[in-house]
C-alpha cells in the first residue's frame, strides 16, 4: 500500500458541512503535492472552507480568484514561477460549476497552450457553495434547486472535452478511493504539461443522504458503474481497479441512486438514460484500454 | 535613438526596454500592433518574456494576475471590448494590489460597430482601483509607459496603472520618437506581498463586514500617496532624460480668460485652436488632463471653462465636465465631441471656445434633424 | 505646414509611401505626421494617406481638409473619388503615369511608378511596388531631400532594388 505522508496541510475545524468529502479530496491532495505548492481557487466551496481573514486552514499559499478565471490565473503564475527557475506546483483547485460551466473557456485556453499545471475538478454535480443549483455536471434526473422536477439535460463530460486537448496526464478519481486518488496526484506532478484529475465528491447536502455515508456513496458510485475510475497517461488508457471490477459485475443502480434524496422519484426514463449513459462511457473506455479505438 | 514610430510600436518599444516576466495578451483593433510587436520582438529573442497568447482578455488580465502575485513584472494591452470583457479581472488586479501596466487604446463600444476613438472604454474602468493616464504623443506613449511601471511598482502605490493613447489617431500615427537608455530607471520588482511557499497565507479569501473595507480604505490611500510618486517619478524621468509631463498638460493658461480642458490626441490639436484664437484677440488656454485617476487639482478659478469629453454617461451628463464641475465648483460648458472617431478640427475647437455657453451642455454635429 | 493626401487602393503601399515620407522629412530635421485613415478597407479599396511637414512640431490630429498636393498611385481611383477635393489653389498633383483625366488646371506632373517598379521586377504578390519610386518623385519636386528619401528607404527596405526605383522616379520624372 502507497506510503501517505502524516503532515496536513489542510487544518482541523474548518467550516466544511458534515461529511464533506471534498475536503477529504484536498486533504490528499495536498499531501500528495506537499509544501511547494501554491493553490489556485475560483469560487466553489472549497474558497469558504478555506476559512475567513485573516485565517486560513491551509498550510499552502492560497490564491483566490474570480470564478471564470481559475485556469488563466494558473497560466500567468505557471509561467512567472517556471521563468523564475521555480518548480512550485501550480494545482488550480476547482469545483464542477467553475470547471464545466464559467470556467471551461480559460482551462480550455489553458490546456491548449500546454501551461504546466494540474487541474482539479471536485465534483458534487451542482452549484453547492450557493446551495445547489444545476450545474453542467448535475445528472440527468437530479433534483437541484433550479431543477425541482429534475434534471432533464445530460451531464456534460467534461473528460471527452479535455481529452480533445491531448493533455500529457488526465484521470477520473473518487474521494472515497484516497490511495488511488494520492498515486494520481503524485504520478500528475511528476509530468510537465497541462494534467486534469475529475474527482467525483458526494456531497450530504446536496445529495441528500446522511453525512456518515459519504464514503459509502462513493464506493456506490464505482461500484454501480455510475463512476469510473481511469487514467489517461499519453493517450493511453487504463481502467483502475475496483471499476474494472464494476464493469464485471455492477451492481444495481438502484442501490447508488435509492439512497439519495436528490433521485427521488426519478422516472423510470431518467435512470435508463443514467443507465445507459454509464454503460457506453464504460464500453468506450474498455474499448479504448484495449486498444481497439 | 531617433527615429519615426506609431503610437503603439512605441509603447511596444518601452515594454521591451522594460522587458517584463510576463506578457498575457490578446488581440484587438486598434491594440494589435502592440501584440504583434511584442510577439515579433519575444520570436527574435530581443524580448525575453514569457508570452502568454491568452485565448481572452478576461484570461490576459487573470494570468497577468497569476504571474504578478508571484512577483513577476507583467504587462498587457487590449481595447474597447476587450478592455471591458475583462473588467471583473481589473477590479481583481486593484485589489489584489498588482502592479500590473497595461496599455488600452481608447475605442468606442458597440453596437453599431466602430473601431475609432472614443474614451468612454477606460472611463467605465475608472471606478477600478487602476491609475489611468491618457497621452497624446508618440513620444509621451513611450515616456508614459516606462514610467507607468516604475509607479505602479511603487511601495507606497502598488496599484495596477493603465496607460490611454486614443485609437487609429495616436495608435496608428507616425511621429518622431526618441527612444532612451534605461539604465538603472526601472530597477527589479520587488513586491511585499509576493507568493512565498515558505510562508503561505491566503490572497484575497472571503473576508467580513468588520474588514473588507479597511482593504478598500488601503486603496484610497494609495491612490492618494500616488500624487507625491507621480511628481517624483515624473521629476527624476526629466532629471535623467530630459522630458516632463505634469498631471495636466497646460498651454497659455497663466492669463487665459477661458480654458478648454480635454484628453487625449484632441487636447493637443486645441492647442493649435488657441493660437488661433490668441491671433483673433481672444486670452484662451488649453488644459490637457493627463491623469484621470488619482484626478488632479485644477486651478480654473475666475475662468470660463470648456470641457470636450470624448465620452458620455447617459443621463449624467459628459464624464470629465462633471469632474471639473464637482472638484471646481465650475459652470463648463460641457461639448461632448470626438465620438465613435467623430472629425474634431481646432476649428472646431476654436468654435467651441468662441460660441461657449457655460453651464450649458452641447453635442458636437447634433442637430435637430439628426 | 505642407500638407500631402495620398490616394491608393489597399495592397499598393500608400501607408508605406506616407510613413516612409515622414520619415525621410524627419532625416531632414523637419518635423512629420503620416497617418492614413482606417475604415474598414480589404485589399484593393481605396484607402487615404496623409503627410504634415512642418519646422515645428505638429499638434494636428484631424484628417488634411485643404492639402498642399495630392498624390495618386492608382488613376483609376479617379473614377469613384473626386481626388481633387480640397486642394489648396495654386496646390500640385502628381500622379502616377498619364494624364487622362481633367485636373480642373491645378499643376499636374505624372511618372509612370508601375512601369519603373515592373522594369526592376518590383513585384510583391503580383503587384508593383509603388510606394519607394514615389518617394523618388517627391524628392525631385522638393519635399524631401533626395539623401533623406534614399536613407528612408533603406532604413525601411534591404532590397537595394527600392532606392534604385526611386532613383529612376528621380530622373524620369519631368518637373
């Protein structure tokens, strides 16, 4: 098993909700990535959990900056520290709203100019800092306080999308799995060039179960297939573990999706389109690790 | 060295004396010779900066901000719509007390379309945090700028500095440009608050009622402190290479009956209106404002007072004359003219100053059938 | 001041001729303006150069209502623009090649640029380059000095061909 530093840089009691898992993704992250490290943070909830002035519950530099402007931000400082003769890693710690939606223009900009830096997107599929409203990664049938009735749109795959710029380094993670999560971080920084890790990040509030859970719904994720965790090294694909397993032999949907408040009564139609959505994303990336696409 | 440059090659020569860190730009009429340039002069290696061709101006002023909190010089250009497509990020380098320089070339905004000169651009930014200064000369775009960063990196500034030449009329025109030898004039950057990974703390995080406004009161100060650093900054540029430009740029003043206060490429072709006038017998002086922001101390007093604003608020009232109404307690007689690239001649000029109607506002060329 | 209109089609070097009469002015110690004015113009639209010299420096920013002389490199603009509009009484016209059209009796003078750019084989993207010869011809009319117009050239050009075509606009043309 992977050897996780004990230093934390992310402080005890900050004003994350119960059950957050995204700070438990940070957590990782930041002991993956350790001390030369500078944090770029658009607004998401991570930018309240940070703490309020003048406290800060990070042990690295954190720069906040306006919400569509994350990746661009990156690029100035990435060049300013590389030009300096500096190697700080420059992590742009992002949710899925200033990933998908606002921010998508600059980290495309971004990862087209090859800026050496890793972008993390937490995603708890909703504008969760402003109390869940849809977001461009919100699923199909998930109840937001825009979408009352339910989603009726597809969730944007943003991985596709950054896949199209041929990043060096790109993964899927899940703040339930923290070792495969560290080892993706770890192996990320390792690589010059623009990387992207998509960690999914259940979130009690928003999801709507209880906080204890949240390890758990994680795991449902993968497990149901709902979640895949793979990574992209130079174009070439491996699905990790516990999804290869899922792929197998997943279990119901239903057991991911029952015990979250956001599905409930969710059509019938809604979960086969959940359904079938995650079985195809799984059968192109099988595909593709097999070298067949 | 002499020679014949437009507008923005100058500026695009005094960025690369300067040669800052970071560059973060994109194109943008009538701003893309200075990117081009400095693209050209990074390619050729006679510009060692790091250049960032950003795929928006918003992304321009946000990795000029990345880079500069790290400690690094940046510079950037834009115009118009690009100047207002970032205008969330130049609140964010004010604020983050950046100095960062930029240079906008004044341009209207759509719609109809129109790439001409116009301020209303730059005065929609006043309210920002940035120093803004407009030029109206090739070689005061030069001069300008190399003095720009030394003010903006000064301790007890530390705000972003906008640098205004007007569009197609100064950007695009060709004159004499003595280019100087920096030598020790813009010594490295060294801002106290720059990026230490030894030493981390947090830039700009949520912060309270009860704090919030001391950083806003902290930006107030500077822009006022600013004035003293204008004044010695512009002294030792004179001391050393032998030109000065004031806050304002004033011509007959001293015993003018009227003065026609304006920005820009028009307040230098009032000048020649005032000749004109002084020939016809009329004591007329010209007021060019160089710094809107911190806005300087206009001695007007017991003078009839044209402004020429190339800029408008709706239903307000031309932007300048009300500066010089409110810090004046003036009656101007207030000629919005210039917009959209609009022909002003100092005939024109002189004809404003002539037929003046004070505490009256006019439209140049509007008429009851336009 | 002495105040020059250039009319040209986009694409034959007008903005250059202007810029780089400026400049040779400038090598003669005087001071100079060249602008041209920016409309939305591609490749072949007729676009207007303007050119102020002067022993003083020029404060003057607005387009020339009343020139001195008028410069054309392209007759045919003659066809759409009234070229003639403004010019001073007692101003010049020097245009490039013959003389077809009624100059209303200003002064005119002609040398034929294109054939002197063809003859050197002057030729960027096809067409002929004009604006170096015409420099040559307003050296022989007196606005610059000939050694100020060949310095501008060459601090501009490296093709030694362009002093040479303004050289040629020197001698042929007749005053």
């Amino acid at each position: 098993m992977t050897e996780i530093p004990k230093e934390e840089y992310l402080f005890k009691c900050t004003s994350a909700c119960a059950g957050c898992s995204s700070s438990l993704v940070l957590r990782y992250v930041l002991k993956a990535a350790g001390p030369d490290t500078v944090l770029v943070m658009p607004a998401c909830c991570t930018s309240v959990i940070q703490g309020i002035y003048p406290n800060t519950a990070m042990n690295v530099p954190v720069y906040n900056v306006a919400f569509a402007a994350a990746a661009a931000c990156a690029s100035g400082m990435s060049a300013a520290f590389r030009a300096a003769k500096k190697s700080t890693n420059v992590i742009v710690y992002a949710g899925d709203g200033g990933t998908v939606d606002i921010g998508i223009q600059a980290l495309s900009g971004a990862f087209e100019r090859r800026t050496d830096f890793l972008y993390i997107c937490y995603d708890n599929e909703a504008y969760g800092n402003t109390g869940m409203q849809r977001s461009g990664a919100t699923p199909t049938g998930a109840r937001t306080t825009t979408t009352p009735g339910g989603k009726p749109d597809t969730k944007k795959d943003i991985d596709r999308i950054v896949e199209a710029h041929d990043p060096p380094y790109m993964a899927t993670a899940c703040s339930a799995y923290p070792h495969d999560l560290f080892k993706k971080v770890t192996k990320a920084l390792s690589i010059r060039g623009p990387k992207f890790i998509h960690v999914l990040a259940p979130c009690p509030p928003g999801w709507r179960y209880p906080t204890e859970q949240t390890v758990e719904m994680g795991k449902l994720a993968v497990k149901t297939g709902m979640w895949v965790l793979f990574e992209r090294e130079y174009g070439k694909v491996t699905i990790n573990g516990p999804s290869r397993a899922a792929m197998i032999k997943p279990l119901p949907v239903e057991e991911y999706l029952g015990p979250q408040g956001r599905f409930k009564g969710i059509s019938r139609e809604a979960v086969d389109a959940l359904v079938s959505l995650a079985r195809r994303n799984a059968k192109r990336l099988s595909l593709e690790e097999e070298g067949v696409c | 060295m002499l020679t014949i440059a437009t507008g923005n090659k100058a500026v695009a020569a005094a960025v690369k004396q300067v040669s800052p860190e970071v560059i973060a730009a994109y194109p943008i009429t009538p701003q893309t010779e200075i990117v081009e340039q400095i693209a050209e002069y990074v390619t050729n290696g006679e510009l060692k900066s790091q250049y960032i061709p950003v795929e928006s101006e918003h992304s321009a002023m946000a990795a000029c901000i990345g880079a500069s909190i790290t400690g690094a010089r940046t510079f950037t250009a834009t115009s118009s719509h690009g100047l207002l497509y970032m205008h969330e990020m130049v609140n964010w380098a004010a604020g983050g007390r950046l100095p960062i320089v930029m240079a906008n070339v004044n341009r209207a905004l759509g719609p109809g379309w129109n790439i001409w000169a116009e301020h209303t651009d730059s005065m929609q930014e006043r309210d920002t945090g940035w120093l803004q200064v407009y030029v109206s000369t090739v070689q005061e775009a030069y001069d300008t700028t190399l003095m720009a960063f030394r003010i903006a990196e000064h301790n007890d500034v530390l705000l972003p500095v906008m640098v205004n030449l007007d569009g197609f009329s100064l950007s695009h025109i060709n004159q004499s440009l003595e280019t100087v030898d920096l030598g020790d004039f813009i010594p490295p950057l060294r801002l106290p608050h720059a990026i230490d990974v030894k030493n981390p703390r947090g830039y700009g995080p949520l912060t309270g009622p009860e704090d919030y406004f001391k950083f806003r009161w902290d930006i107030e100060r500077s822009m006022r402190d600013s004035v003293k650093v204008i004044e010695s900054i512009e002294n030792e540029f004179f001391r050393r290479f032998g030109r000065s430009y004031g806050f304002t740029d004033d011509y007959q003043c001293e015993d003018a009956d009227v003065v026609v206060v304006s920005m820009g490429t028009l307040g230098k072709e009032a000048e020649v209106s005032i000749d004109l006038l002084r020939k016809e017998g009329i004591k007329a002086g010209s007021m060019r404002i160089r710094w809107l922001r911190p806005f300087p101390k206009l001695d007007l007093k017991g003078r009839d007072v044209v402004v020429i604003d190339r800029d408008y608020s709706f239903g307000y009232g031309g932007i300048l004359a009300e500066a010089v109404r409110s810090t004046c307690r003036a009656e101007p007689y207030s000629v919005i003219a210039g917009l959209g690239g609009q022909e002003v001649t100092y005939d024109d000029i002189a004809g404003f100053i002539r037929g003046r109607r004070p505490g009256e506002e006019s439209w140049f060329g509007v008429t009851p059938d336009v | 001041m002495y105040e020059i209109r250039i009319h040209s089609r986009g694409g034959q070097g007008g903005v250059t001729a202007a810029k780089l009469l400026a400049l040779a002015a400038f090598r003669d110690h005087k001071y100079a303006t060249a602008f041209p004015f920016y409309g939305a113009e591609r490749r072949g639209a007729p676009v207007v150069s303007f050119v102020r010299i002067d022993e003083s420096p020029i404060r003057v920013y607005s387009q020339i209502k009343k020139p001195d002389l008028i410069v054309v490199l392209d007759n045919s603009i003659m066809d759409v623009v009234d070229v003639l509009h403004g010019l001073r009484p007692g101003g010049k016209v020097l245009l490039n090649g013959t003389l077809p059209h009624d100059m209303k009796g200003f002064q005119t003078l002609s040398v034929d640029l294109t054939t002197i750019a063809l003859r050197l084989n002057l030729v960027v993207a096809g067409s002929p380059i004009l604006n170096t010869p015409v420099i040559g011809a307003l050296a022989k009319m007196g606005i610059v000095s000939m050694d100020s117009a060949k310095s501008a050239i060459s601090e501009m050009f490296s093709d030694d061909r362009n002093v040479k075509a303004a050289e040629a606009a020197f001698q042929e043309l007749v005053l």
